[in-house]
C-alpha cells in the first residue's frame, strides 16, 4: 500500500513543473530557515538591551520595504509582464519590450524609494523620538542612543537594494525561474550570521546592519546574473504603448500603498507601544520568525501559482476551471495552515532550547530570561492559531492581484490595520506591548480574511450568474 502511495506521489510530481517548482522553494525555506535559527542565536546572545536596539532600528527600514516595495511592487509589474510575454509570443521582436518596461520600472522605483530613503536617513532623530519618545529616552539613559540612531542609518541602505531586487525577482517569477530565486533567505540569513558573528566582532552591533546589507546585496546580484541569463538588457528605449503599461503600473500601484504587511504592522506597533528595552520587541521578532516558516511555505506556493492564476484570468476569465483551480489552492493552504500551525506550537521549545543550545549564551542574555523565553512561547502559540487565516487571506489575496482588483485588499486591510492599531495602543498599559501586538496581530489576520472571503464569494456568484445568462 505504501509503495503505491510512493509511485503514485513520485508520477504526480514528475508530471508537475508548477509542484516541483512548490517543492524546491519548500525545501530551501526550511534550508533557510534552518540559517535563521543560527541568526536567531546569534541575537539571543545578545543583552536584551542590545538585542532590542538590533530589532528596533530595522523597523522603519522594514515599514519601508513591506509598504512600498513587497506588497506593491510585484502586484503592480507581474500583470504588465504576463501581458507582455503574451504579445511577445504572438508578435515576433516583442520580447524586447520586457527589458525596456523592465528598465524605466526600475530607474523610476529604485529612484522614488531611494529618495524616501535619503530622506529618512537626513531626518531620522526626530522620527525616532515621534515613533516612541519613552524607547528613545531609554536607549539615551543607557548611552546607547549613538547606536541606535547608526543602526537606523544604516539600515535605511537596504530598502533601495531590496527595490531593485524585488523588480528583478517579479522578472524570474514571469519567467518561472524559481531556482535561485529561492536562495534569497539562505543568502539573505548568511549575510545576517556574518554580521552578527564575525563583524560584530570587528564593529559591534554596527557589524550586525553591515552583514544584512551584505547578503541583500549578493542576493541581488544573483537575481541580476539569472535574469540577464534570461534574456533581460537594460534598455531606456521608446516602444508604442510603454506609457501605457507604466501607468497601468501605477495605477495599481499607488493604492497598494494602503495595505500594510500584518508581520510588520505586529512589530512596528510593540516598537511604538513599548515603555523601554525590556526584550518585549525582541520576543515579538522571534515568535514571528517562528512561525514564519509555515507563512513561508505558503509564500512558495503563491509565488509558483500566481503566473498561471494571471494567465488564466487574462485568456479565459472567471470560468469554472478557474474556480476550480482557485479552490484546490485553497484547500492546499488550508491544509499546510493547519498542519503547520499545529507544528509551530509543538516545535517552539524544542527550537528555543536548540538556539539557547548553540547561542553559548551567558546569564545576562537574552535568550536566558525566563519571562522573556515564556513570552515568545505564549506569542508563538497566539500566532500559530492566525496561520490557516494568514494562509488563506494571502491565497485570496493572489486572486485579487491576478484579477487587478486592488480596492478589496485594500479596504480589507486598512479595517484590519485600524483595528490592530486599536488593539495594541488600549491594552499595551495593561497586558504589556508585545501581547498586545500579538493580539492585534491575530485580528488582523482574521478580519482580512473574513473581508477577502466576502468579496471572493461575491465574485463567484457574480460569474455563476453571467455564465447562466449566457446560456
């Protein structure tokens, strides 16, 4: 019987590129993941106070990259791309136009974020103190505020590094090239060991930043060296039409501005709420780390179905195939949500005692204070009940994209960011900022998926109807 069940799993993954492609990007999240559990020992040996400056100064950093670059970037260009290689297979010469939509994309993002970050470097004091005076003061009275505000300059690099790598990896998602696309948080968390290992040895803490820019950067050259093996050229070129497809762009990009990642919401919240550096904005870092593989997985799974979502709703619209592949996405995600989030609670201690194991902590570390370990248990366990909505927010979420409906995620998640705000700020005085940012973390992902549901629903009827009209 097992041997059936084997042949019969190993004829269904010969015969699927797009579950092979799922498997590959699995298996090298969890190869990933494994480096981040080092990245996250080599933190928790970290004094809470320092460790929190680490986590704290990547915040704003992250808001950046989470708002104007992951959640809009790839939502606005895959859809241009897909509808350009359409043309380019039916019109000989078209393939050009990729690289030249590609180009000016880039010049014009990578420009627009750098601005914002160069500002944020000028101005970053005063948006320190606005962000959380009483964390400001406390980081002053330890004479630490000189890293703080360093750590900060430093970190607001990496957003126009990342920039240009995200449009590159929306490049290879088109293409389908999942190879060394799935490299990124093995390279991205090496970086990260150098720097909290080797060049905190050298800098300090400062080593730390230097080594998350150093594996933004050889990730990007990666994804450059993949895509230029793919055909791109970087053309600032005119082509009939190429205004058209950059304000497409826009238009669906500028909305996206509005909907914000409910990880980083979780973090920003408990850097703002939290009275001073007691270990509370680590503790919130590490229980979303932890039960960020399972979020992960599901992000390999939408990055391989996302294309063929696309293609389908361009060539055939919401027909009952449609539906029907929809669905067996859905009940996928539900499936690893469920196991996964089961998992995540169940391996917890087991992956705090292996990196309090290899941390070769000492008494006065973090990952050494009982509360602070007993808090990132009881926030992982909080997440882990958000992961099958996460999952399933995030695959309606994809069929939005793929449909270029971007009011619905939005008016889905600025209910769900307004009420985690709500949360986190009235019961931070009384349960503490970091189990008041889980909390609203929790919300969050649950009201995104009651309103991406609904509208989804909605849609389903509505196509249901025309296809009975029809007939």
């Amino acid at each position: 019987m097992f041997q059936k069940f084997f042949d019969q799993a190993r004829t269904r993954i010969k015969s699927s590129a797009n579950l092979q492609s799922v498997l590959i990007l699995i298996f090298w999240t969890f190869a990933s993941r494994g480096f981040g559990i080092v990245r996250e020992a080599l933190v928790g040996r970290l004094s809470p106070l320092e460790a929190d400056i680490f986590n704290a100064s990547s915040v704003i950093n992250e808001f950046i990259v989470a708002t104007f670059i992951v959640g809009s970037i790839g939502v606005a260009m895959l859809p241009q791309l897909i509808k350009l290689d359409v043309e380019a297979q039916k019109t000989p010469g078209a393939q050009n136009k990729v690289s030249i939509y590609l180009s000016w994309s880039m010049l014009i993002l990578c420009t627009m974020v750098a601005a914002m970050c160069l500002a944020g470097i000028i101005w970053i004091q005063p948006i320190l103190q606005l962000l959380n005076s009483n964390l400001y003061q406390s980081f002053e009275i330890a004479s630490r505020l000189g890293d703080y505000i360093l750590l900060n300059r430093l970190f607001l690099i990496a957003p126009i590094i990342f920039c240009a790598k995200t449009i590159l990896g929306v490049f290879l998602n088109s293409k389908k090239s999942f190879y060394l696309y799935s490299l990124d948080g093995i390279i991205t968390n090496l970086g990260s060991v150098l720097g909290l290992s080797v060049l905190y040895s050298l800098f300090k803490i400062q080593g730390a930043a230097i080594g998350l820019l150093l594996g933004f950067l050889a990730t990007t050259g990666l994804y450059l060296w993949d895509a230029w093996r793919l055909g791109l050229k970087f053309q600032l070129q005119v082509f009939p039409g190429l205004g058209g497809y950059l304000k497409q762009t826009a238009i669906l990009l500028w909305p996206r501005f509005l909907i914000f990642s409910n990880v980083r919401l979780a973090e920003l919240l408990v850097t703002a709420t939290a009275i001073g550096a007691s270990g509370d904005i680590t503790a919130v870092k590490m229980a979303l780390n932890l039960q960020g593989i399972i979020y992960g997985i599901m992000l390999a799974v939408g990055t391989v179905f996302l294309p063929d979502l696309t293609i389908m709703l361009v060539d055939k619209g919401r027909t009952a195939e449609f539906w029907a592949y929809l669905y067996r996405y859905l009940r996928l995600g539900v499936i690893i949500g469920l196991v996964g989030g089961l998992g995540s609670i169940i391996v917890a201690p087991l992956i705090l005692w292996i990196i309090q194991l290899i941390s070769f902590s000492s008494t006065t570390s973090l990952i050494r204070q009982d509360s602070i370990v007993r808090s990132i248990l009881i926030f992982t366990a909080i997440c882990a009940i958000s992961v099958v909505f996460q999952t399933v927010g995030e695959i309606l979420n994809r069929y939005f994209i793929a449909s270029e409906k971007v009011w619905v995620p939005i008016i889905a998640s600025v209910s769900a960011t307004l009420s985690s705000i709500a949360i986190s700020f009235g019961l931070a005085s009384t349960l503490g900022a970091g189990l008041a940012a889980i909390i609203g973390f929790l919300v969050n992902c649950i009201l995104i998926t009651i309103v991406s549901a609904y509208f989804t629903w909605r849609d389903w009827v509505g196509s249901k109807n025309e296809i009975l009209v029809q007939l």
